[in-house]
C-alpha cells in the first residue's frame, strides 16, 4: 500500500490517476482524516497502517507566478519547508522509503560552455544572446546536476520566497532515511489550468523569451513511480522532459496546433521583462536529466511532449479548486532569512 499526501493538488491529483491505471493499492490521505503537519499523528498513523512507500506531494505553489505574497510566507513555510522535515523524521523512525516532489526552480540560468570547454553560470537566459547561443550550438548549455548547489536559495540570495522555501527543504531533509528527491521543470499538460504553464502562456498577451526547464505532469509521475518500482537508488532525479526549451517555440507550438485568434508579443530583454508589469510564467533554469536516463528511466523530448499536451488540449475550463497547501494559513511578516535562522534546527 501506498500513502499519498497532498493528493488534492495539481500534481497529487495526477499520482491518484496514476496509481489507479496501475491498480496499486494507495490511501489519499488528508488532513480531514489526519494532520499529517503533526509529526505524533503521521508518525502513528505510519507505524500502523505499515505503507510500503509514502508519496508526497503536498505544498503551497502560488497560482500565478514563483513569488508569495508576505501574508502566505508563514503557510509557504510550513507547506514547502517544516512537512518535508516531519515526514522525513517520520519515515525513519519507522524505516519506510518515500518521495518528495521538490522544484527546479531552486536553480536559475544555465551553465554554458565556451570554445575552449570552460564552464560559466549564465543566471540570466532572457538574454538574446543566449537565446542565439541555444538556437546554433544548444550543446554548449546545460543544466544543472543533482550535485550542483542551488543558487537560488536563502542562503544563495537574492532568491523568491517560493524558491527559497523549496531549497530548505532539500536542505532539512538531507541524510535523514531512504527517500527520492524529485526535482521537475515547469509543469505542463493537457487540462487548462492555473498550474499549467501552457494555460499561463495562452492567458498573457506579452511573453518573457528564455530558455526553461519543462515536465509534462504525466511524464512525471510516471517517472517518479518508475523510479520506486524498479529499484533505482535512493537520491536526487531531475524529471524533466528533453532538457531546454524556448518559451518562443512553445508560443508557436501553441499557435500551429491550437490556432489561437491572437497574436503574442515577446519581451525581448531583462530590462524590459523586470520593468514590465507582466507576471513571471516560469523558472529561469535547465536542469540535466543524465541521472535520470542513467537509472532506466525514458523521458520524451520537450517539444514531443508538448505537441502531443497540445494536441489532447481540453480547451473548456475544468473550474477545479486546487488547493495550494494542505496547511492552514497564518499571517506572518517574517522575511525568508529571518524564517530560515528561526526555523532550520532539525529536532533531535
């Protein structure tokens, strides 16, 4: 059997639909039936129920854009940060392996290669230089490893407060039991959604040109899942499909296979993305998924993966409620550094 947490969320939803297409016996657990956020109630309920493998996948993810409003830093916190911890410790007591859906955005920009073969961090690839760059010789940009520090962290500030409260969970968690880190791109799919980077591109008419990292929903759990089930060794995966690509191309994607009534304009610089009033649709980052292929694990391409999300589209609004974290929230004013130094000291 195994536990889901969080499996009301966008991502939670997709595991449900996926272990039931596998007919793997899960509970979907909620903090109606049990406040998985206390550490004595989850690591009771673990103890008893015995679960082969805990999935979780609950967490607060802002529905717009990668920055939280100062009165949600406290329920980001608790959500992105203080559970992983909780179930981290609950897991060892009682020796179960589990999985953690984490973030690429901990990253921003790429690592690019000059003609001599030396390496650079490239933090900014809204530049239009590396979009040529890309465009002519995309071997020369990478991604970063799962043995790459996270530089878009508190402690690698200036950072968002959603990034920031993801890197500290990978940080809070690290060393403690058997568990997989799961660190997908930008997330796209076939159902028109806040979540859904491909419905965020279609809302706005100005669009940030850069490179990111992607992960079709599906693809992912699938990968993730697949990781358990054949064994691969406990750590950290990038899950992303096909490395890179160009928000550009997915704007011409979208238009050859949905044929929207509208055209889209680019903002073609940094300057004029941070002076514009235009949301932040998606992390500025590539991630390397060589660790992934290593273990077994397929990924489709990028743009295959986008093709065939535009091609099964549901154009009418699903009007789902997804709920951003399973924590209640409380106000706080509390900046991200003030909350790590207060809050990062594993319990002994």
């Amino acid at each position: 059997m195994i536990l889901l947490l969080g499996a009301t969320g966008y991502v939670g939803q997709a595991f449900s639909s996926e272990l039931r297409r596998r007919k793997l016996s899960f509970i979907p657990l909620t903090r109606k039936a049990i406040d998985y956020t206390s550490f004595d109630a989850l690591f009771d309920y673990i103890r008893k129920m015995k679960p082969e493998f805990v999935i979780n996948a609950a967490g607060y993810a802002p529905n717009t854009n990668l920055e939280v409003s100062e009165s949600a830093h406290w329920e980001a916190l608790c959500a992105n940060a203080l559970l992983p911890q909780t179930i981290a410790r609950a897991c060892l007591m009682t020796n179960t392996p589990w999985g953690h859906v984490s973030s690429g955005n901990i990253y921003a920009g790429a690592k690019i290669e000059n003609d001599q073969g030396q390496m650079r961090i490239e933090r900014d690839l809204n530049r239009l230089e590396i979009r040529k760059l890309f465009t002519r010789y995309p071997e020369k940009i990478l991604g970063f490893t799962e043995w790459d520090e996270p530089n878009l962290s508190f402690r690698r500030a200036p950072c968002n407060f959603y990034s920031g409260t993801k890197a500290l969970a990978e940080e809070a968690i690290h060393g403690v039991g058997k568990y997989y880190v799961w660190r997908p791109g930008t997330f796209f799919d076939e159902r028109n959604d806040s979540r859904n980077l491909l419905s965020k591109l279609q809302q706005h008419k100005k669009v940030q040109d850069h490179l990111i990292a992607v992960t079709q929903l599906n693809d992912f759990v699938r990968a993730c899942l697949g990781l358990w089930e054949h064994g691969a060794a406990f750590g950290i995966y990038n899950v992303v499909n096909g490395g890179a690509i160009t928000t550009r191309r997915m704007v011409e994607l979208i238009q050859q296979i949905l044929k929207p009534q509208r055209e889209f304009e680019f903002l073609e610089n940094s300057d004029e993305a941070h002076s514009h009033p235009v949301m932040s649709l998606c992390a500025n980052c590539v991630l390397d998924a060589s660790k992934l292929a290593a273990s077994g694990i397929k990924m489709r391409s990028a743009e295959e993966a986008l093709k065939g999300s535009l091609q099964k589209w549901h154009a009418a609004d699903s009007s789902m409620a997804y709920t951003s974290a399973e924590v209640q929230p409380v106000n706080a004013a509390l900046s991200g550094m003030a909350l790590f130094e207060k809050l990062f000291a594993r319990p002994t």
